[in-house]
C-alpha cells in the first residue's frame, strides 16, 4: 500500500473482477466529492502501465490476479477525498457481489447449476456463451461440447492448439465452435457479444471477423436485405495452422438451413490454401456464396457487398454520409494519417487502403514485422491502431465499451503536429458502449479546437457501423458527430477514401 497527502495505492491479493465490473466502478469512484481521478483494475502488464502513466505508483510486485485500487483526491479535499474514494469503492464492490451471487433458493430446492455443462442439461439451451480469461475458457468450452450445445467462445487467447483441439472435439459431436475472439454472432435473429439490430432475411453469414461482419450486416440492413444467421468462427479460423475447420462446420449448418438461401464468407487475410478449400468444399455443398475477403489486392468490404447485391440483381444505394467542411482551412496541417480504431478488421480495411496511396503504415496489428509500432504506440509517419488487439485488452474491457484508452490518444494526436487527419471507427449495437456519441464528439471538438490553437487544421473522419434499430440509433449518432465537426460515413471505405482525400488537398 502507498498513501500520500493526495494519493493512494493498494493491491488486494487474488481478488478477481471481470474488466467490465471494473469500469463501472472506477467511473463510480471518479464521481465521489474530493476524488480528482481513479482506477480500479487487475494489475495485467498493460493496466499497470497506464496506472503509472497517470501518475500512480503501483508497487512492482503487482501480479495480474492482484485487484489495484488507486485513488487521487483534489488538492482542496486531501486525506478527505481519498477516504471518500475507498468508501466508494467498497460500496461498489459490495453492490457488484449482492447482485451477482445467487443463493441455493428455497428450503429443499435444488442447488444452482455451477458449471456450464451443468446449466446446459437443466435447460434446454443449444447455445452456450462463454466468456471467461482465456485460461479458463478452454474447460469450460470443453464441459459445453460435452453437454451437446454449440459454443459461442467470446474469450480471446486462447492458444492455437487450444483452438484446434476445441474444434476437432465440436466437429466430433457435431456442434459448432464460434471463435475463440469471437466478438458477434446472430443465431435465427438472436444477437450475442457485439451486434446491431438488422432485418431478417435470407442471407447467412459465416465471419472470420468480428466488426468485419457487423459492417456487412449494416450495409445489407441500408440496402433493404436481411440475414438469417451470423456465424462467427473467429479471426483465426481460415489461417493455415486452423485449416477452416468452424468455417466447414458453419457452412455445412447453413447448407441444411431452409431460410438461407445466399451465403456471404466475411474475413480478414485468409491463407489461400485454406481459402481454396473452403471454395471446394461449399461448391460440394452446392452453396450459393460470395466472398468479401480482405488482403492485398482484394476487394474492400464495401465493394464485395456491391457486387454481392449486382449478383442478386439488387439496387446498389448511395451509402449515406454527412460531410464536414474543413475546420481550419486557412490553417496549414501535419501530412500523417492516424486511425484510431476500435474494430480490429475495420482497422485492417482502412490500412490496405491507405497502403495502396501513402504506402507503408505502421501498426500494433501490421502484417510486416518491420512495421509493427513499439509498445508507446507511437511514430511521426502514418499510422493505424488496433485499441481491440488482444495485447491491449488483457484486463480491461473492450475499447467498444470502455473508448477511454483511444479518448486519451485522441487528445495527444491533437497537440502532435505530424498527425494531419484523424481517422476513427464507431461501432454501434448490443454489447457496445450505451452512448458513445456525446463523449466522442466532445473529444472530436476538444481536438479540433486544441489543433486550431496552436494554428494546425485537424479534420476529423469517422466510420460508423450501426443502424437506426441499434439501441443508439445510427442517424442520431450521425448528426451528432457531423455537428461536432466531424465527417461520418457508414462505409468504412468511404471513410477512409475521405480521409485520404484530405491529406491529398494539404499536400
């Protein structure tokens, strides 16, 4: 424990809170009279960091399963407000476990099931969630394939050969494993992890791709078609080392599947073997599918919706925008592009694309290990972040719910004077931040007006991936980021073309 006139530390040995659980109590503890900042994490490798980057001295002996409580106070309150802070985490800490532990019921009944498989045959689920630290998701995965229900695996790392065990086992009882790192699925219009409110329709989806999927759903739902099913299979899926193998099973479900009829592949790079096979093996099934495939030399996600729906004989529409003028046009600006982003694949997009006009960008998720970003995250050239990659979301939640880590380099790449657009994701739906406009609209205002002060133009671009049935409602989302100066665009290729574009007028 380390306590100042004005700052507090304390690890809690191997009490174990979920990221989620966590945020809300940190935000709670923030807005305690006397508390000028706080935290309440795990003290993963990356928490820690960013607790010592806000001026907290975590002990060096922190260890992921420690719970780290840091509390500074305003200078007016002292001791007061950290007295303040403690108390507020108690009350929160005690509200998280009233509301979350379950007695055993009444006198005689049966105990609460305690463990998947358990639940599963109480019940008559086909579907299991699991989302649990990644070392523990493997046993339960396996306990949910034993009871005879597909898994829903929303956990990430998970090592590759956990991976490949898990979906030999499936495939052995004829179930599916969606993941692990599966972010969205729709089963027969049932949203799990992250997804949007879409129509219903005939056209299943089979995702190596999380928000990926969601920007196919959105675009199809704009152009008036519907989807029947969304089945994740995880990012790693159609790699070499998984071989396609919940690709296979997905495509085989769908097949038998009377309400689709149109099948649309979704995924990041895909090893070409595997993506050879997995053709060969839906021709087998005599599925109708079409491929949005990223990588090099592919199409964009937009453009393979185009040509899926000019397939059907199906009206292309004019995706919709709002365009902003230039904030600061007499004002010159830095030649850098810096995305921002939230969505793993969406991040991949907007690089190919950037790629094939500025040439190499740098990243924590770049396909070149001599473009890989060091762990500041950081370079004067053109740049793209992946805030959802795995490294940085080891006890924290997922920048989609909690977008402080991105709000903060915001805020930075508004004071550097190479960075000449700014270029963010917004993705919108169930699972998502309840309302995420008002804070990022404030941070795009915050960062245009700091840009301005010291005589830079900073554009702001942003991709937004959601539709008006969300619970956020993507054409109020719009106008309020539009209104703050920003430019949206529902197609994340409009948006990075736009945002090229605006590095081409300063050049």
């Amino acid at each position: 424990m380390t306590t100042s006139d004005l700052t507090h530390v304390e690890l809690r040995r191997g009490t174990y809170y979920d990221s989620v659980t966590l945020m809300q109590v940190s935000q709670r503890v923030a807005r305690a009279d006397g508390v000028a900042a706080a935290q309440v994490a795990m003290a993963t490798e990356l928490n820690v960091e960013v607790l010592r980057g806000m001026g907290f001295p975590v002990p060096d002996e922190a260890a992921p399963n420690d719970l780290v409580i840091a509390v500074r106070a305003e200078s007016a309150a002292g001791s007061a407000g950290i007295e303040a802070g403690l108390a507020a985490v108690d009350e929160a800490l005690t509200a998280t476990r009233s509301t979350t532990s379950g007695g055993a019921g009444g006198f005689g009944s049966a105990p609460p099931p305690r463990t998947v498989g358990a639940a599963v045959r109480t019940g008559a689920a086909s579907i299991a969630v699991i989302s649990v630290p990644g070392q523990h998701a493997v046993t339960e995965t396996y306990d949910a394939i034993a009871a005879g229900v597909s898994v829903m695996l929303f956990s990430d790392n998970v090592s590759v050969a956990d991976e490949i065990a898990l979906k030999d086992a499936a495939a052995a009882a004829d179930v599916l494993v969606m993941g692990p790192d599966c972010g969205t699925a729709m089963v027969g219009g049932v949203a799990l992890g992250f997804a949007n409110v879409v129509r219903g329709g005939g056209i299943g989806l089979v995702a190596a791709s999380g928000t990926g999927a969601q920007q196919v759903m959105c675009l199809l739902d704009v152009a008036g078609l519907g989807v029947s099913h969304c089945l994740g299979v995880g990012g790693r899926d159609l790699k070499a080392a998984v071989g396609g193998r919940s690709t296979r099973q997905a495509l085989t479900a769908l097949a038998a599947d009377p309400d689709t009829s149109h099948v649309l592949v979704v995924s990041k790079p895909p090893d070409e073997a595997v993506l050879t096979a997995m053709r060969a093996y839906a021709g087998e099934l005599g599925l109708d599918v079409a491929w949005a495939i990223l990588g090099e030399g592919r199409d964009d996600l937009t453009t393979s919706v185009e040509g899926f729906l000019r397939g059907l004989g199906h009206e292309v529409p004019s995706w919709p925008s709002a365009v902003a003028p230039d904030p600061a046009p007499d004002l010159p600006r830095g030649g850098s592009l810096r995305g921002l982003f939230c969505g793993g694949t969406l991040a991949d997009e907007a690089m190919f694309l950037a790629a094939a006009e500025l040439g190499a960008i740098r990243s924590n998720i770049a396909h070149e290990n001599d473009l890989l970003l060091g762990p500041a995250l950081t370079d004067a050239g053109h740049l793209v972040i992946d805030f959802g990659d795995d490294g940085m979301t080891q006890g924290r939640a997922h920048p989609m719910i909690d977008p402080s880590l991105r709000m903060e380099r915001i805020a930075a790449e508004a004071l550097d004077p190479t960075c000449g657009v700014l270029l963010l994701d917004l993705v919108l739906g169930y699972g998502s931040h309840p309302d995420p406009a008002e804070d990022l609209a404030h941070a795009i205002a915050s960062a245009q007006a700091t840009a301005r002060e010291a005589g830079r133009s900073l554009p702001v671009v942003v991709s937004l991936t959601g539709t008006d049935g969300d619970p956020q409602n993507a054409t109020r989302t719009m106008s309020k980021l539009h209104a703050a100066g920003a430019s949206v665009f529902v197609s994340n290729r409009d948006a990075t073309r736009h945002a090229l574009s605006s590095l081409r007028s300063h050049s």
